[in-house]
C-alpha cells in the first residue's frame, strides 16, 4: 500500500489515484484559475511525467493521467514551483472549492475570502464542497456542492445549504460559512466519516434563516464567445498537451469549468488549435463517455473511439452517454440513450442510466451505429 492509500479522502495532486494507465493527479487550480505560466507548466509537466493527457474534471480541476510511482516526485516538484501544489494533503484536501468562471471584482475578492476559510471549517467528508457562483447569474446550479454561495433575487449575498431552495443572508462570508458547516456536524450530517447536505436537508433538517430565493440561475453555458472571454468545450473532456500549451501562449487567464470547459478570460478570436471545439451544435458535445477499457480497471469494453464513431449518428436533441461498465460514472443521471458495456458487447438503454433494464443487449458497435440511423431515419 503507498502513503497516499488512505480512506476517507478525495485524491488530489500529493495523493493521486490508481487507474488502469497509471496515476491519476489530481490538481485543484488556485481560486479556479490559471495564469498561462501555470497552463504551460502544466502541459509540460504532464509530458514529461505522463502521458501528455489532461482531463477536465466535473469539479473544474485537471487531471494528469499516465503518471507512475517514479515520476510523480518530480511532478510534483515542477507544479510547486508554480504555486499549484498545496503544503500537505490535509490541506489540499480541505480545497473543496469551485469558483464561477463569470465573475466581477467582488466574486475574485470572496473567493480569495472563502478559501482563506477553508483551513478553518470543522472535520467535513471528504466529498464535501463549496460553490462561490456570485457572478451575474448562477451557473454552478448543476455541479456538485454541499454549501453555495449566491445572489438573491435582490442582489444580496445568501448562503444557500444543497437542497434547500432558499439561502440566509451574508453578514460575514467567512464567519457565515463556518457557522454552517458547524451546524451541518452538529446536526448528524456526518455517519461513519460520509455525509453530503442534501441528505441531510432531504431528512427534513434545515438551517436556520433559509428564507432568500436566489436568483435565476442560468443553464450549463454554450462554448463559444461570452462578454467576457471564450468557453472553449474539448471532445470528453479530455485534451493532450499540446492543446494546454498552444492555449497557453494566448496568454489569456485560463479558468477550467466543471462543464468539462476551458474559459480564456478576455479572448475575442482563436487561432485553429486541433481538438478545440466552439461550436455549440458539434455532434461529439451531445455524447457523453467515460474513460472506459483499457484506461478503467473496471471498464468491459472502448467507449471514446466508440463514442467519436457515433457521435454524427446520435439524434439531433438527444443525449446519449456511452459508460465502460453499470457503474455510470461519466454521467449518474438519465439520458435519451445509453450505451453501457458488457462482457458480450454493448447494452441499449432508453431514457434511463447505464444500471437500468436494456431494450436491447450484447450488440457489436455496428449494430448500434445501424439502430441510431433508423432513430435518425424518417418516419413516413
Ligand atoms: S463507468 Fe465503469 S468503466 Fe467507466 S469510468 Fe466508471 S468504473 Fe470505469
């Protein structure tokens, strides 16, 4: 067993995971952004200690792949010299923070707030987060988080615990959300080290002054041009480094999204960088697919080269997620179709998640491609 071998926390950079190509590292971009030094020194950290491929997480982290028990040391070393390394695990561990990528100057100020706080919240599980999304709009809506931070309808600034749909007011950011991570422990939140807010809301038990609507959220943004820079989407996710590199010397502030896009604060137009895509109707962002074999340990069949195969033949509309094995991880909720993984082949799921009953089972690629053009075909 390594030193980082230890349960009950979530892997990151000084405590990466196993996976079927090697280690999997973690890094949590400081207040969710990086400057283009940073976005170098990371592409070229990840050639020369892994693979050269870089995943966006749901959580707007990047993962390094390909890394082994040899190079990590010297990974390390490189990424500390660039500010992205914590002092020790506990407290990178204790970074549980996503930041919206649209923010004003108050949003960049709470941020450097919140995660000052961080070091001094109670013992929390490992999966416990933060959302600052106090941008014109919420958009975090979807990404996982146990306490968010806000806008009322009004503007104000609310504290609102996942599950509840209102928030209590800020008097003190810092203060605030101390006070409500401690009211989630005092109130049985955590058994045997687990335990997420919503639970905890969905038992009836709510804070007190939880009585500010927040405002209108927005849904998961488009890639393409904002007002303030460009959300640039890459097919699963996942992009080599060069793509990192050749984004870096833009020298645009590059902040990762838990929508698995990179946002280039201030960009008005891009040069042709293979694997960028900005066009919101591109087949492959209405595909979602998991690592999957060889990649996953657990993963029965392929799925990416799969996917970028039938990505044009998905209905226009439709969702479809193709997962390695039941256990769904690229996308838990239901989609139009799912294509889930088997010893014998590939299962068809409608409207359903990769562990639901199939319509159809053990089919070869081919025989999924043809059933996605008859649901693509025109019915006379
Ligand atoms: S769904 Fe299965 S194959 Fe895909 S990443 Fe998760 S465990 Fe691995």
């Amino acid at each position: 067993m390594t030193a980082w071998e230890i349960k009950g926390w979530c892997p990151g950079a000084l405590r990466p995971m196993q996976s079927g190509d090697g280690l999997v590292v973690r890094i949590r971009p400081p207040l969710g952004r990086l400057t283009p030094a940073q976005a170098a020194a990371i592409a070229t950290a990840s050639q020369s200690h892994g693979k050269g491929i870089i995943d966006l997480s749901a959580r707007a982290n990047l993962q390094l792949r390909g890394v082994t028990e040899a190079s990590h040391p010297r990974l390390i070393d490189d990424l500390r010299a660039q500010g992205l390394i914590d002092p020790d695990i506990e407290t990178e561990s204790l970074r549980n923070l996503i930041v919206t990528p649209f923010r004003d100057s108050e949003t960049t100020a709470l941020a450097a707030t919140l995660a000052a706080t961080l070091a001094r919240m109670p013992r929390l599980p490992g999966k416990f987060g933060f959302a600052l999304d106090t941008g014109p709009r919420p958009v975090l809506t979807g990404a996982s988080a146990d306490i968010r931070v806000e806008r009322s309808a009004n503007g104000r600034l609310i504290l609102r615990p996942e599950g509840h749909p209102c928030g209590q007011s800020v008097t003190d950011l810092a203060l605030d959300a101390v006070a409500m991570a401690e009211w989630f422990v005092a109130n049985g939140g955590i058994t045997n080290g687990r335990g997420r807010m919503a639970a905890l809301i969905a038992r009836g038990i709510v804070p007190p002054r939880c009585t500010l609507v927040p405002a209108e959220p927005l849904l998961a943004p488009t890639p393409g041009q904002h007002a303030e820079g460009i959300l640039v989407a890459l097919a699963f996710g996942q992009m080599r480094a060069e793509t990192l590199c050749q984004l870096a010397t833009l020298n645009h502030e590059i902040r990762p999204t838990p929508w698995r896009m990179l946002f280039l604060v201030g960009a008005t137009d891009l040069p042709a960088i293979p694997g960028l895509i900005t066009d919101p109707a591109d087949p492959i962002l209405r595909v979602t697919a998991c690592t999957g074999a060889p990649g996953c340990p657990q993963g029965l069949q392929d799925t990416r080269n799969l996917a970028l195969q039938l990505a044009p033949h998905v209905p226009v509309n439709q969702t479809f997620h193709l997962s390695g094995c039941a256990k769904g991880c690229a996308h838990p909720a239901p989609a139009d179709l799912t294509l889930t993984a088997t010893g014998q082949g590939y299962d068809l799921i409608l409207d359903g998640t990769a562990s639901d009953t199939p319509s159809l089972t053990s089919l070869t690629p081919g025989a999924v491609q043809d059933h996605l053009q008859a649901l693509n075909a025109p019915h006379l």
